[in-house]
C-alpha cells in the first residue's frame, strides 16, 4: 500500500523535475539568442544613425563651399555690421 502511494508521487516529482529542467535551459538558450540579436540590432541602428549625421554635415559643408555666403549673418537677414 506504501508504495501505491510513494511510486505515482515520486514519478509525478521526477517528471515536473525534468519538465523544469528542459523549460529553464531551453528558455535561457532562447532568450540568450533574443537578447543577442536585439543588442546587434541596436549597434547597427547606431551605426546607421552615425553614418546619416556625418552625410548630412558633409551635405552641410558642401553646400557652405558651393555658396560662400550661405551661414554669413547678411545671409541670414543681419545687417552688415551689425554683429560688431
């Protein structure tokens, strides 16, 4: 009668055993992987996002070399002279 008892039990303890096992390596291999890919992700929207700044102040110098005047106070609406 004693073992009627202690059999199913221990089986049922040994399963969720193995059951938490499997769930807990398998969930860390997964999520290891998900952090992974969302950290590469988030260096190469950086990167990109450094590689748009530094085209729009090449455009931003580009310009300033084709037009002299783009940037200087009289092209901004100041007076001659009005700066000193």
């Amino acid at each position: 009668m004693f073992w009627q008892i202690v059999v199913p039990f221990l089986s049922a303890a040994v399963g969720m055993a193995i059951v938490g096992w499997l769930w807990t390596f398998g969930a860390q291999n997964y999520l290891g992987k998900y952090l992974a890919k969302k950290a590469e992700n988030l260096a190469t929207h950086q990167d990109i996002q450094k590689l748009v700044d530094q085209v729009r102040e090449t455009e931003r110098v580009k310009s300033e070399i084709a037009d002299p005047h783009v940037g200087s106070p009289t092209s901004m609406g100041h007076k001659e002279g009005a700066l000193r």
